[in-house]
C-alpha cells in the first residue's frame, strides 16, 4: 500500500540500524524517549529496540489518550451514562477502560446503562438528531488530533440547533504534557529518568505543527525530532537525534514532512480556538496536576457542554494500587515491572489503562513483546 | 486511538466528505478540516476525518534520504 509499505522495509530499516550503530559514540548513552503511543505501538510491533545499539534506549512516554485519563473522569462518564434519559456516546477503546471499583462503561452498559460506540463524532450528530428524546453526551477524549473533529461535530449541533446534544470534554494538550515531565517536582520526587531527546508525535503534529515544539527545545535543551508512525519514520528519528546529541544541538526537526508543516493545519486550528479554552489544570494520570494541560468548551457553547448541564462529580479515587500504568506514563518503570502484567491483567480483562488501546504501553508489550521476553530468558 | 494510515480518495462527495480506500476497504471521511482535496490525493484519515493531505514530493525526499544513508555507509 503507498506510503505504508515503502515505511516498512526490513532492509532498509537495517542499514539504519547499522548508522545508527556507526554515529552512537559508545561511551555515552542516548535516553530517548517516544511521548506518542503510535510510536510505542511500532517499536514494540517490528522489534524496534532490537535493531538498536544498547547504549541507544527507548523509553515510553504518556502519548497515549486512553491511558492519561484518571480515574475520576472514567467514574464521571459512568455516572453520566447512569443519569436518567441519557445516551453516552464515545470511542471504542473507552468503554473497557477500567473506572474505580473496577467498573467500567461496558460494564454499565451490561447493567443497563445506554452507552454506545461511534466511529466518529458525526454519528454522535446522527445519534441525537434521531433521538430527539434522549439526551446523547459525547464522551470526547484525545490530544490534538481528536479535538478538531469535535469542534466540527459542536458547530453543527448549533447549526441544527440541537438541544439534546452536549459534549463531556477531556481534549488534552501535548506540549504541556511534555514540559511537565521535565518540569514537575512531582515527578521529580516520584523519580524519573534521564532524557536526552524526545520522538515528537505523528498525527497530532499534523495538527498544531512542529512550532510549538521550538520553544520547547530552546527552553528545556533537548532535541526533537517529528517522526512518523511506521518503523522507519521511527529509525530515522533515532538517528537524527543521535546525531543531535552527538553535535550538541538541541533543534526542532521534521522527519514526517510528508504530513506535517511548521504550523500545522489551520482550518483545523482555528476551529479549536474558536470553541475550546485553556482549563486552568487538569489531571493526567502519572503526571499529576498538569496546568493548562486542557481545554473545555467556551461561554458561547455551553449549552452544549455536558459539565455545564449535569452536576458531573469531580472527585478523583486514585488508580488500583498493584496497577503501575503511573510509573510507566511517566517512563519510570516497564509493563514487566508490574506484578499484575499477564497474569491479572491482559487487553481481555484490563485492570489498568496501559492494557486498553494498542499504543498502551501495556498492551503494546503483551501483543508484541511477551515472546521476546521469553527468548532472552531462555537464552 | 491516535493510529491512523495514509488512504487514497477516489471520490469526492456533497457536504464536504469523501470516498478513500485503503488496503480495498471503501469508506466515506469528512473533509471538513482540509482544504483543497481532490481525487488522487492520500489523506490521514483519522476518527472519520482527514487531518492532513500527504505530500507526495516530500514522502519520495524522505524515502531518498533512506536510501542515500545506506550508501554513505563504510560496507
Ligand atoms: S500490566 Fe495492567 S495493572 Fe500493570 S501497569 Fe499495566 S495496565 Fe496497570
């Protein structure tokens, strides 16, 4: 298939592998770390790791939207999908994502709730211009990618003058993420790990572009280097950011030129900045408090925004305390280092959010990685 | 949720959406966050919409940048 297969070439990704063996000085260590799932899921999915030199170390990052959503604000869509009269509407991953007391919204919907999957937020519209009699609350989640699309599906819930239409919004933003792992004494105390460089992310980049990463680099003196999702975008990338570390730059780079420009997608973004506002904090699983992490909707639009409409709860009861998907979003620890990894918990039966979506640090080792476990032990 | 793939648009259809087809699979996307689309185009298509329209000159820049590092390499 075009611009997928070309992206996959075993050889090809060798002689990559052996530049990046050739430039890595082997008296230092190079500590990369990939924020975006996608990326997770491809290097766990070709072996990517293996193809590296051991002083060139992959660390996984929180880029994953499942995953970063606490607790609190899984139990919150459970509790809206409980309310009388309501349809909650999400993506599929959401549904299996465990809330506290291990209650997720699959599980409400066994007991009764009336919780359904969209593919996109235009069939949500659908949804509740079919239903005039339910109240349809679109549980939307994601980074930059997937607010544009909700932004569309909100102007035209006004257009259509929807009134049994609301969005539950917990759109989060990427570069705060990334600031605050190397900013937060939170993390900082809870222990972290040295980061020389930093894989930016694919699809979302297509969106913000690769600007906002400038100042990033400036500010904290780390490399960056926008890459793909498939398994060479990704061996590229390591090796532009060798070779950074190795000059002693610390610049924005773009290996995914084919979909990403300096400023992005504007119709997109001008969109999300018509509707959306900053909130003031929001919280991250394994990260913490992050401010000006997340956006909600704006005064014009609240009647459509399902916080202003319900009296949504706002506690947070704090993740399962076996599950580490903490440690691993912040990249302190390893899905192995969980005790619950492949015994309790498995993508089937998740009992924390890295097992949910394929580029859940989790469930990307236990799809890809588990054998490679074995064939290291045996050996 | 944030994997999505290049798909091709065959067709372009009334208020703003579109025919792709990736791997022989037709669906029909929203182009409401792009400009400019036509037939021919690859887009990533993500959650029912395209985010980006692929440039072809600079995918075939990146693929010779690929090639060209595996000449530069001592054999
Ligand atoms: S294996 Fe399961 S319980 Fe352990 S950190 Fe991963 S998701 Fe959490």
């Amino acid at each position: 298939m075009k611009y997928i297969d070309e992206f996959r070439d075993g050889e090809v990704a060798q002689s990559i592998a052996k530049a990046i063996k050739a430039e890595a000085d082997p008296a230092s260590t190079y500590h990369i770390m990939e924020f975006c799932g996608g990326h997770t899921h491809a290097i766990s999915r070709y072996g990517l790791e293996d193809l590296l030199p051991a002083n060139v170390r992959m660390i996984h990052g929180p880029g994953c939207p499942v995953c970063v959503l606490p607790v609190g604000r899984i139990d919150a869509a459970i509790w809206l999908a409980r309310q009388p009269g309501v349809t909650l509407v999400t993506y599929g991953d959401m549904l299996r994502v465990p809330g506290s007391k291990r209650l997720s919204l699959l599980k409400a919907k066994a007991e009764g709730a009336d919780v359904r999957m969209v593919y996109s937020t235009l069939d949500a519209i659908k949804l509740a211009s079919a239903n005039p009699d339910r109240q349809v609350v679109f549980f939307a989640i994601g980074f930059e990618t997937t607010t544009p699309p909700t932004a569309v599906a909100l102007k035209q819930a006004q257009a259509l003058d929807l009134k049994n239409f609301s969005v539950f919004c917990n759109h989060v933003l990427t570069p705060s993420a990334i600031t605050q792992i190397l900013d937060s004494p939170e993390v900082r105390e809870l222990g972290t790990v040295k980061l020389d460089a930093f894989i930016g992310p694919a699809h979302v980049s297509t969106i913000i572009g690769s600007r906002p990463y400038e100042y990033f680099a400036e500010e904290y003196q780390r490399p960056v280097v926008i890459a793909g999702f498939e398994p060479l975008d990704v061996m590229q990338a390591v090796r532009m950011l060798v070779r950074q570390i190795n000059d002693g730059r610390f610049e924005v780079e773009n290996e995914f030129a084919r979909a990403v420009t300096r400023d992005g997608n504007e119709k997109a973004k001008s969109l999300v900045a018509d509707m959306f506002e900053l909130r003031r904090v929001f919280e991250w699983r394994g990260l913490g408090q992050v401010p000006y992490s997340a956006l909600r909707l704006k005064e014009p639009y609240a009647a459509w925004d399902a916080e202003r409409r319900w009296d949504v709860p706002q506690d947070n009861p704090g993740d399962n305390k076996a599950c580490e998907c903490g440690a691993i979003l912040r990249g302190v620890k390893k899905p192995t280092d969980c005790k619950l990894f492949g015994t309790v918990c498995t993508p089937e039966n998740p009992m924390g959010s890295c097992m949910v979506s394929a580029e859940g640090a989790c469930a990307a080792h236990w799809t890809y990685g588990r054998f490679r476990d074995l064939e290291t032990s045996d050996a | 949720m944030c994997l999505a793939l290049p798909s091709l648009v065959t067709e372009i259809l009334p208020d703003d959406n579109a025919r792709v087809e990736l791997g022989g699979v037709s669906k029909i996307i929203s182009l409401a966050l792009v400009s400019d689309v036509k037939p021919g185009d690859y887009v990533i298509v993500h959650v029912g919409y395209a985010l980006s329209v692929i440039d072809p000159e600079e995918a075939a820049r990146t693929l010779e940048l690929f090639r060209e590092m595996g000449e530069e390499l001592p054999a």
